[in-house]
C-alpha cells in the first residue's frame, strides 16, 4: 500500500466518506491558539482542483486573516454543475510555519467527520507556488517504522499520534524537510488554482 497520502485522497476518501486506507491522525493539534507559529497566507484562499479535471471535485478554501483560520470545502461536480446531493465535507485548519516548512492542521467537519472514529488531526505539508498547490500527508509507513520516538501507536496500518503539542513541533522542526517523512509532491500531486471568470465589460 502506498505510504503517503495526498490530499487527493482526502478528497476522495472524504466524498466516499469511507475508503479503507492506511492513514496518519493526530489526537493534539499543531499549534494552540495565540501560538507564535501560527501564520496567515492568504495566497492559499481560492479554488483548487487536480490537473483542470473537470470530473475531479473542488477544493474551496476561504480564510480569516484576523483569526488565523480557514474553512476548507469540498464540492463535487455533476454534469449538471454542483452536485447539491453530496457529502458536506468541510475542514478547519490552520497554518503553521515551523522553521522552512508550513503545515496545515486540519480538522473534519460536517460528514467528513465519518472518515474515521475519530475527529482526529490531519496534518498537512503545504508547498505553495503561486497557482499551484500541493498538501502532502506524513508517512504512516515511516512512522510506524520510528518506534523509537515514542510519537504515537502504528494501528493496523495507520498512525495515531498521540505525542502532544510541543513534541509535534519539536518534531515536525526536526524532520519536516525529511524526503522520507513528506515525500517531494509529483506531477498527480498538484492542484491547480481554479481561475474566477472575469466580469465583461
């Protein structure tokens, strides 16, 4: 089974609502509210969808730069335009800036709480570049084979980090640049920025 996740997969799993999949949760978030390392980019508001797929759902991301926060949406398409009859899958998240690297804390909700028991965690590498957007899940293969650091307990193929807050980000300090942890975003990784029409004239 492949060992990362993208943020493709969410989409999928989250429309489905249940796909089984190896999978990395986490019990504490990232960042705390009034944390330090919280940051705001407003770059990543906007919609967002795999390789101009028209079949592919969107990704719709809007933001509160006052509050740090963002609402991320999914919406799936029909022949007919939006398919009002699907799941409403929704995320609070917010970004955190952690030495090079930025993560998304995602948390479920609305019926994507259904992709798993627990309104866990998602935490997401971000790679930003001007239209182009990529999410990347950790490693659950990797992480199951890092005993050692105590983070969490490896389930039946998926990862629960149950490390709290200051150790996740001691951690993710440490190995967020890791290749092996977040692996380089491929080409069927990326998401593009869905462009609004402009007004005629």
């Amino acid at each position: 089974m492949q060992s990362n996740r993208t943020v493709k997969l969410l989409i999928i799993a989250a429309v489905l609502i249940a796909l089984p999949a190896c999978w990395t949760y986490s019990l504490h978030p990232i960042a705390e509210d009034n944390d330090p390392h919280l940051i705001y980019d407003p770059a990543l508001e906007g919609t967002w969808q795999f390789s101009g797929n028209q079949n592919e759902p969107l990704l719709t991301v809007t933001g509160d730069a006052k509050l740090l926060t963002y609402s991320l949406r999914l919406v799936k398409f029909s022949e007919t335009g939006v398919n009002d009859d699907a799941p409403d899958v929704r995320f609070d998240g917010k970004m955190v800036q952690l030495g090079a690297n930025r993560f998304l804390d995602a948390l479920p909700q609305g019926d994507a709480q259904g992709i798993g028991s627990l309104p866990a965690h998602n935490i997401l590498k971000v790679t930003l570049s001007h239209d182009t957007l990529a999410l990347m899940l950790p490693s659950d293969d990797w992480l199951c084979n890092q005993a050692r650091m105590k983070l969490g307990e490896c389930i039946h193929q998926d990862f629960l980090l149950t490390a709290p807050t200051d150790i996740l980000q001691g951690f993710l300090q440490k190995h967020g640049s890791d290749n092996d942890l977040f692996p380089k975003p491929s080409d069927s990784d990326l998401m593009h920025r869905v462009q609004e029409p402009r007004p005629e004239k």
